[in-house]
C-alpha cells in the first residue's frame, strides 16, 4: 500500500505478509506489515478478515521517528499503539491510536 502522509513518518510504503484461511469468498488470519516512510518506519501485526473487495485489520503498531523528525512524541516514547485498517476496493483508511496521539490516514493499495 501506498499512505499519501501518516501523520508520524510521513509519505510511506506498507508491504506485509499475511497467512489466510478461506472460506468461500472470504478470507481472515494474522498479517505481519513493515511501513518505510520519509521519516520513520513502522511495524504492525494485526488480524485481517475479508471478502471479495472489502477488509478490516485490527492489530498492534510499533512507530520508530527518525530522530531528527520527532514531531508528536516524546524523546522517551517510540509509539506503540492500536492500529485499525479498513480496506475497501483500492482505497484503505489507516487509523492508529497511541498514548500520545491518534490520527487517521488515506493509503491506495492493491
């Protein structure tokens, strides 16, 4: 997926992979991500369930900031927090709550 500008680490590329069992259209089983972004990275496990053109995935983030780009947290917290993804066609809301901060970003993936 492609996130136009997480709040945290900017412009980012999200690739993962996921281990899915089927059931007819549908689809659900744990997904490990790596997000590279302009000023940080991310990690995320989470649990994905899906059909067809539509998924949501509930899971943990671990955000790490450059340390010359701290912009939302503290020089003591790297950012781990709760991380929902809802997937529809192309387009996918990111949402991600942290003790700091919470925010939502728009991704295009495939």
């Amino acid at each position: 997926a492609y996130i136009v500008d997480d709040n945290i680490i900017g412009e980012t590329h999200y690739a993962g992979i996921s281990y899915f069992k089927r059931q007819g259209a549908g689809y659900y089983g744990p997904t490990l991500r790596a997000g590279l972004g302009k000023k940080g990275e991310k990690i995320n496990l989470s649990y994905s369930s899906g059909f067809s053109f539509m998924a949501v995935d509930m899971g943990l983030s671990y955000i790490i900031p450059d340390k010359s780009e701290r912009r939302n947290f503290s020089d003591n917290l790297e950012g781990l927090g709760l991380e929902l993804g809802i997937r529809f066609w192309v387009v996918q809301l990111v949402a991600i709550h942290t003790e700091k901060t919470s925010y939502i970003s728009l991704g295009y993936g495939f």
